[in-house]
C-alpha cells in the first residue's frame, strides 16, 4: 500500500462498477441473515465439555447396601443425579457448529452485501495496497490519503496477501486485511468504510460476476 500522487476516489452510483455485482436487487435480507450466522457458526470452537460419569474420580465403593436400609439403591456416587457425579448428556467437545449454505446461494449474498455498502457509499477504489515497507506508518499515512483515518472499522480487500502489507497492519486495531477470494459477508457488514485495491477488484468480479440481476431467480 505505498502512497503514490494520484487521489482516491470514493465509489458512488456515477462510479462504473459492475451492476450484477454492486447493484442487484435485495427483496429481503433473509439470505443475508443466513449467510451471517452461517460465518459465525463456522468460526466457533466447540471448547466446552463434561466428564461423564465413568471419568469422574471415585465412586467405586456401593453407597450403602442394596436393601433394608429405606433408601433408594445405588450403585456408584459418581451417578449423574448425585452431586458431583458424572454429566448425562453434556458437551463433549466434538459439536460440530457449522451452518452450510449452498456455495451459489453465499455468492448472492455477497452481491446483496456489496450492493448495500455501494449504497452507503462505503466503497473506495485504491490505487494501491500493498505496503513494501511493511511500517505501521506507512499504512497509517495510506489510511489518512483515502480519508479513512476517522473510520472505526476499515476493510482493506487486496488481491494477495504479502507479509509486508500484514506487518504494516496487525499492530493497526480498526483496519483488517482480507484477500479478494474469502471476502464474507461478515466483514462487509461490518465495516465502515472497504478499500478495494486495484487486482482486487478485478478478482472479486471475475468470481462473482453474472450476466442474471434477478436475486430470486439467481436461487432458483
């Protein structure tokens, strides 16, 4: 993302882009929903899990004996209803969270995430993306050139990642970096203002690019 002379320009309905990528219908935003939990989903990690009773210490010795003694009989303290026995049906550690959603159904979703931060007028075309130096002021000198300095959120789309523009960046809270091809809804939703550099662009709309504008029938 070195700075170079010429200016940005913010991406606003006069802006030639792509109507089938940047400007398709959005009856509803149920699609988008979907494929917004279906992200969230995806990244959760199943960390929790119970012991059952057979890996709970102890519990060998029968409570008290089988009959006589009014009670009801046991066999083991470690028995889930007991305190400190096992958990029935508790979590394991192998749940599996992911919601998948069919790959042509989370590209119009894509398509609807973009339209509506083309829209919001959140959309900037850079000239350039990537930082050679790889110094947190370089990026920062990049981000105040774009005016975008005063944005909480920025999401930076380039067409490869180099460890440069990483370094220049990780240490920068409010900017994410993202490569053209795992662009998700989450993040544009999300973001205050994306910065589209120049090779990105053009991969974003070679893989989402079609000639249907039609959400409804894109699905069908």
């Amino acid at each position: 993302m070195a700075t170079t002379k010429s200016s940005a320009k913010t991406v606003t309905k006069k802006t030639t882009l792509p109507k089938e990528v940047f400007d398709v219908e959005i009856k509803n935003h149920e699609l988008l929903k979907l494929s917004y939990d279906s992200f969230l989903a995806s990244a959760r990690n199943a960390h929790a899990r119970s012991k059952t009773r057979g890996e709970v210490r102890g519990g060998g010795k029968k409570p008290w004996r089988q009959k006589g003694t009014g009670r009801a009989r046991f066999g083991s303290s470690r028995n889930p209803i007991w305190r400190g026995g096992g958990v029935a049906f508790g979590p394991t550690g192998l749940e599996n969270y992911d919601k998948k959603i069919p790959t042509k159904a989370k590209r119009v979703a894509l398509r609807q995430a973009l339209t509506l931060a083309n829209k919001a007028n959140k959309i900037i075309l850079a000239t350039e993306t990537n930082i050679s130096s790889g110094k947190t002021k370089d990026a920062l000198k990049l981000i105040e050139k774009y005016s975008v300095a005063d944005k909480t959120r920025i999401l930076g789309v380039v067409g490869t990642k180099t460890p440069e523009t990483m370094q220049a960046t990780n240490n920068l809270p409010n900017v994410k970096i993202v490569s053209a091809m795992y662009l998700n809804v989450y993040d544009i939703l999300n973001a205050d203002a994306i910065v589209f550099g120049p090779s990105a662009l053009g991969k974003v709309v070679d893989w989402l690019g079609t000639k249907k504008v039609s959400v409804d029938k894109e699905i069908k």
